[in-house]
C-alpha cells in the first residue's frame, strides 16, 4: 500500500514542488493550506505535471489552527507521515506584527502535532531554518551550532524544534525531522510551477526576477562593504527542486526506527556572494540587472552556508544543481509566467 503523506503549506513554494516529488516517488499526498500565500493553481498545475500520479494528489483548504476541521481530516484519512511546511516567513513583517507570527508558526505547530498524537501518527518532518544560526561565528554552519536567531519570525522556528525535541523525549514512538532550509531558488524545469511572492519581495532571487521584467526599475545590494571578496553578503543557495527531493530523503529516514528527532542542513554547501548571483542572472537572462548600492540591512549575517555532510552521510541527500541551473529556471518560470499564478497557463 502507497504511504499517505499530509503536506501543510503544500501550495506554497516549497510545498509545491516537494508535492510534486513526492507524487512522483510514488506517495498519496494530502495537502493542507489556507492559501493565506499561496495560489489554487499550484496544485492544479502539481497535478497535471505529476502526470498518471496526479490523482493522488487531494487538496484540503483550511487553516492549521482550525482544530476541528483537521481532526475531521485525520479521522476520515489514514495518514502515515507528516511534512510541516506551512508558516508565515517574512522577516520584516514577522517585526510589525510578531504575535501574528506566533500565533500563526507556533500555535498552528502545537494544533498539528495534538492532532497527530491524538490519532496515533507519530512520524514527522517540520520546515526550519539556516535562521536559527543567526550570524554564525564560523561557516560552514553545523547542525550542533548555538541557535541564536534574531527575529521573531527566526525565534519561532526554535521553538517549534525544541518543541518537537520535547515530545520525542515524552514519548519515543515519536519520529521527527527537522530540516534546516539555507536560501531556497529557482523553480521546477518545466517553468510551470514557482514562487509567488505577494506584494514586494524581501528576497533576492524574486526581487531581481521583477526587475529583470521590467516590473521594478534597479535591484538595491545592502551592503558591500562585508569582508568578503567583492564586499557584499555570502548565502547558500540551494535549488528548490533539490530541497524538495531532500524531504523525501527524510521520508525514507524516517523509517529508522533509530531516528529520535534529528536535524540537517538542507543547503548546496557553497557560498555565493550578492553580486555573483546577479553575474548568474544576468547571463542566464540576458538582461541588465540595474543596480543601486545601499547600505547593509538590518540583521543580514555575513556569511552563511551550509555544512552538509551529516545530510548527505545519514540522509544520502546532495544537492546536484549550481547557481547557474538555479537561475535558468527561475528565468524560465518569469518567462512563463510574468504574473506568477495569475498569469495565464504557459
Ligand atoms: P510559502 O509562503 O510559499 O508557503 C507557506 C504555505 O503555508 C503557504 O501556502 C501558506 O498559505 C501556508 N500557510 C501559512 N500558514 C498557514 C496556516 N496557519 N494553515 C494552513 N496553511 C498555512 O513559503 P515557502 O517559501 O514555501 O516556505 C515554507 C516553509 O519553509 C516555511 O515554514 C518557512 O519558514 C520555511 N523556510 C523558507 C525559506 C525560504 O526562503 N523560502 C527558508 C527557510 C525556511
Ligand atoms: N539582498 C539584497 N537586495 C535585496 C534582497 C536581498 O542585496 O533586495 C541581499 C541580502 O542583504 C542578503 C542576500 O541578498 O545578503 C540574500 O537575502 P535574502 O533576503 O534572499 O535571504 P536571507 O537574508 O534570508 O539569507
């Protein structure tokens, strides 16, 4: 019998394609979300290229806080295993409105996992953060570094581990996964599905795909006066497509009976300073990117990246596509898709 995997904030970005490689590894995926930041059509379009596998897709549009509801879920489906993903995750909102953020990231975690221990499902994976490392003292970041995160939006995503680590402890049947996500980009191949941010976005990769269409006139770099080698920030980008096939490297993980509650690094392992990543854009769109110096953000570290060995020894995970991949296909779904979701099917 296929295993049924609950997806929360499967319409989203990550959740999207980590659907769709799911399906395609030959899972039944339910998937719920509020849509609060996403769009319908991203399951529409996971479905149809899912292909044969589609149909064992279901969707289910509700909140996570939405106790009865989700237990209605949990008692009409038998479900196997859990991938936590949904969650608000703009920083800079996350500082105007952090008990919105709480409510929501922590609040929603605590409903899930009642739900799930209530109905005997015990086997877990949650979305976390290269966030908790805040501004790391050395790179590459390692899985038993301090946590230190900086922002109400990162404090949520400790807690909801040591939260986690807690239960595990209570009641070992538990299984849990947390993965710490370093700068998820890019798209899938097929320039069907992508991110949609809504509004203006915070991050790199979506705010140069706007000004590479003529949607916003410069990309503003916040800060080159780091200590790097051309001055501005370092991150690890990782393409989404891999970050999704590592959920399902902790899918397999998951039946260790061994696992406790462990966390990995889900990151590329290399660092990729601001004005290299606009070099790779520029050459895999064939645009000027317009650029404006200011000065550094509030809050940004200066260099972060991934170790990923205890990833690719215990998970059997790597990531396999380079920035140049990841800027090709983020360029191929902005091509595509000019309006993300509210354009019209490529
Ligand atoms: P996203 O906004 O595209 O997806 C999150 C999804 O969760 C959305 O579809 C949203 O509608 C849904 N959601 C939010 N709150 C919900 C609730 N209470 N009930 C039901 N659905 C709800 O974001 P994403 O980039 O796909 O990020 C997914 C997860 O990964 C988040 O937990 C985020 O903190 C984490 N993460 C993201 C990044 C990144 O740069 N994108 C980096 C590290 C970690
Ligand atoms: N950045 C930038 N201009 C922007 C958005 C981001 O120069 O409009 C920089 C930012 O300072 C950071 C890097 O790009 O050094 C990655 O930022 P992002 O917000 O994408 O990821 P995070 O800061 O969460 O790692």
């Amino acid at each position: 019998m296929p295993e049924n995997i609950l997806v929360t904030g499967g319409a989203g970005f990550i959740g999207s394609h980590t659907v769709l490689e799911l399906l395609l590894a030959g899972y039944h995926v339910v998937v719920v979300d509020n849509l609060n930041n996403s769009s319908g059509a991203s399951i529409r379009r996971v479905k149809e290229l899912a292909g044969e596998h589609g149909d064992n897709l279901h969707f289910h549009e509700l909140d996570l806080r939405d106790k009865p509801a989700l237990q209605k879920l949990f008692t009409g489906t038998k479900i196997d295993s859990v991938i936590h993903i949904a969650g608000l995750k703009s920083v800079g909102e996350s500082m105007e409105k952090p008990l919105m953020y709480y409510n929501n990231n922590i609040i929603g975690a605590i409903t899930l996992l009642e739900v799930m221990d209530a109905h005997g499902c015990k086997s877990l994976i949650v979305s976390s953060s290269a966030t908790v490392y805040g501004w790391p003292k050395e790179v590459p970041c390692r899985e038993d570094f301090p946590v230190d995160a900086i922002n109400p939006y990162g404090r949520t995503k400790p807690v909801v581990e040591e939260m986690c680590r807690d239960v595990q402890r209570a009641d070992q049947e538990w299984k849990i996964i947390l993965l710490r996500y370093f700068n998820p980009v890019g798209a899938h191949q097929s320039g069907y599905i992508g991110e949609h941010p809504r509004g203006t976005p915070n991050n790199l990769m979506p705010y140069m795909q706007q000004v590479a269409v003529g949607k916003r006139p410069a990309l503003t770099v916040f800060g080159d006066d780091y200590s790097t080698g051309d001055g501005t920030c370092v991150r690890d980008y990782v393409h989404v497509v891999d970050l999704a096939r590592g959920h399902v490297a902790a899918l397999r993980k998951l039946s260790d009976p061994d696992i406790g509650c462990e966390v990995y690094n889900l990151g590329s392992g290399k660092g990729t300073s601001v004005l290299e990543m606009v070099a790779a854009f520029e050459k895999a769109s064939g645009k000027k990117i317009p650029l404006v110096m200011a000065g550094r953000r509030a809050g940004d570290g200066e260099i972060v990246y991934a170790s990923t060995e205890k990833a690719e020894r215990e998970l059997n995970w790597k990531a396999e596509y380079s920035v140049e991949d990841m800027c090709r296909d983020q360029w191929n779904w902005a091509m595509n898709n000019p309006d993300g979701y509210e354009s019209p099917d490529p």
